[in-house]
C-alpha cells in the first residue's frame, strides 16, 4: 500500500507535526511507501527515510517559494506567527491553488492509494480534488480555527462530507467533532495520539549528566515545560504558580523548552519579577527534550486548552511524573497514579500540586508507573494498525 500523508506544517515545531513525523516513519518501518507533503519556511535539509515534498514559503527568506508569506497557523508555530485569521481573501486562494496543486502533483507522480489529511481543514480539501479516497486526523486546534473564522467553513465542511473516516485524537475532540460536523458516528474513530517509544524512554545516564548536556545546573529539583509559547498553553499561569512553590521549596528550577510568540514577554516577565532559576532553553530536538523530561523531577502542562496533550505523555514515557490542567484531552490520561490533575487558570492549584509532587519525590513512584503506563497503552507501534486497518477499509471497493 501507498500512503500520501499531507500536513498544513512543518515535522517539527507542533502536534500535528510530530504527529505525521511519528506516523510515517512506523509507516516506513512496517513495509509501506510513504511520502509526505509538509510546509515549512526552510527548505529541506535531514533526509528522511521516506519520501517528500515541502511546500516552501516566505519570500523574505527564500528566492521563489511556492508561497510568498510564511506558513500560517491556528495559534502560532516556534517558525511563524502568521495566522490563517491574518490572511486576505486573496492569499487564502492562493494558499488553497497551492496545495491542490502540488498535492496533484505528488499525486501523478507517487500514485498513493490512500491519502492521510492532517486537520479538518486545507489540506483533505486538496486530497478531495485529487479522487484518491482520504482519511482526516483532526488535532483540535483545527476545530479552534473552524470557531474564528467562518471563511473557511466551506474547504473543512468538504473535506468532512467527503473523507471516508475521520481519526480524532481525544475524547473532546471527538465530541467536538460530532458536534460540528454532523457526520455519521461510524464515520469517526477515536485512536489517541501516540508517541515515539525509540527517543521517548528511561535514558541510561543519570539526571547530574543530562543536566550538564543541556547547559542546566546540577544542583536542586528541576521543573521541566516543554511548548509553544502562546496563550493557551498558560506559560504565565505555570510562572505565577512558580512564585510560590520557590517560596516553599529551596532551590527548585524551572526549564521551559519552546519558543513563540510571547517567549520575548515571558522573559520580560520573569525580569521583573522576583522569580529566581528560570531557563528558557528555546526550540529543542526531540533527542533533547526526551533528555529534559528524564532528568526533570516533574513536567508541568498548565494549558488552557490542550486538545490532546502530546508533551505529558511523552514526559510520561520517560519516567517523569506529569502536574496537568484538567483541559482538553489531558484527564484521558493524566490521574493521581501518574502525576495531578488541577483545574485550569488557577496557579494556587497548580503550585499546591507541584510542591505536593516535589516533596513526595514522586519521580521514585509515580514515574515508573508512568513509564509502563505510556508504552502499554500510547506506543505508535500499538495504536498504528488501527490506522492502517482504516487505510485498508478507505480504499476498499464498493459493494
């Protein structure tokens, strides 16, 4: 079988990138041909084991993109703060005539059998003009873009009507979903996000040695956030909390990996403010970030929304109790065996739960739990041939 998976993003930087990432290499792996469509503002430069075609933009940065502006999002990307909202009628035509067209392309050039669309949005819109039967994985935060701008109602309401299934990722999303979109419930399939066992595990080295790899003192207990730096994932929710959990609890850092669009305002913040062992560590590989959780006492996850919640679980996978908002699908998997759940925008909660965590030294308890808990249940190996069962079932003749 040949599957074409196709992506508004980059494969690193966002959910739904490590998501396609993550997909296609198992895909790889058990014997299928892959290629993959992705958009980003830099040209291709790790070869990957499958085949691809990158849909390059920004002229400020590339001589004869396929896009002129950079790659928009729903809420911001660590390599664009452009949104689909900012767009003009006229760059919106031109954004949806370049993904059809290069998705045809690809199309008479690599003959998939299957293509797998990424968000209720552009991307199965182009695979429907292509005639080859789709499938659609909507993240959520397709579904936030789909509530602010009714401009594209049409292309997502298309591409719904028209998908042989829709993948969602969460028990809210698939709520959501139905709800939206009025499809048949057989139609929607509930198969969670999973994670990349091969870098998401127990490292060997010790957390004095991580540290030093990743430039962190060695000394104390050690917080970890790992995310975009926009609104919703409640970076400043998580800094307030911290104002009191230093207060209790000597010594004790934070690292927070990512960028965005307020990274610039949270440093500011934490400037002025009286917080103390702060590292922002910026963008990281995900070899890093796997290093990150394992020499982290506690992740903390304090969104506002968070339609899946990838970050907790591969922080989980990696022996690493997680402190998480009761939002979006994160009580799917985040309980008091694994970590805490608090409620969302209450940073007393919050400081409550990471002190409660620190004291307990529950990296010793919960954190094996955890470990095992991730790989028997979030492992892509196990969730994969639900997906492929769908590819089987969309390219099957009608009786």
């Amino acid at each position: 079988m040949r599957i074409l998976l196709i992506n508004h993003f980059p494969l690193q930087g966002s959910g739904s990138g490590i998501y396609t990432l993550n997909i296609a290499k198992e895909l790889h792996e058990a014997g299928l041909k892959v290629c993959v469509i992705d958009i980003d503002n830099r040209p291709i430069i790790t070869e990957q084991p499958f085949l691809q075609r990158r849909i390059l933009c920004d002229a400020s940065q590339n001589d004869d993109p396929d896009l002129p502006f950079n790659f928009p999002c729903f809420t911001t990307h660590p390599r664009s703060d452009t949104t689909f909202y900012q767009l003009s009628p006229a760059q919106i035509a031109q954004y949806v005539h370049t993904l059809v067209r290069v998705t045809q392309e690809v199309t008479a050039e690599f003959h998939p059998d299957v293509i797998h669309a990424q968000h209720l949005w552009i991307t199965p819109y182009a695979a429907h003009q292509t005639g080859i039967p789709y499938v659609i994985t909507c993240h959520g935060t397709d579904l936030m873009g789909y509530r602010k701008d009714p401009r594209y109602h049409r292309f997502a309401q298309d591409a719904a009507s028209h998908a042989a299934a829709v993948i969602t990722i969460s028990k809210q999303v698939d709520t959501d979903v139905k709800t939206l979109f009025r499809q048949r419930n057989d139609k929607i399939h509930l198969i969670p996000n999973g994670f990349d066992e091969n870098i998401f595990r127990i490292l060997p080295q010790d957390a004095a040695q991580l540290k030093s790899l990743l430039g962190l003192p060695t000394r104390g207990q050690l917080i970890s956030f790992v995310g975009k730096f926009t609104s919703f994932k409640g970076i400043d929710i998580l800094l307030k909390a911290m104002e009191t959990v230093q207060k209790r609890v000597p010594d004790v850092h934070l690292a927070l990996a990512g960028d965005g669009e307020l990274r610039e305002e949270m440093e500011e913040l934490v400037r002025t403010s009286d917080l103390q062992n702060i590292h922002f560590l910026g963008q990281q590989e995900q070899e890093q970030v796997a290093q990150l959780y394992n020499c982290a006492d506690i992740s903390v996850v304090p969104s506002r929304i968070e339609p899946f919640g990838l970050v907790a679980l591969e922080a989980m996978a990696c022996g690493t109790p997680v402190v998480a908002t009761d939002a979006g699908g994160l009580p799917d998997f985040v309980n008091a065996q694994v970590g805490a759940l608090v409620p969302m925008e209450n940073p007393d909660a919050l400081a409550e739960a990471i002190i409660a965590e620190l004291r307990e030294n529950t990296k010793l308890t919960k954190g094996k739990v955890a470990a095992a808990y991730a790989l028997k249940t979030y492992s892509w190996k196990r969730s994969l041939q639900k997906v492929i069962d769908l590819y089987t079932f969309a390219t099957a003749p009608l009786l």
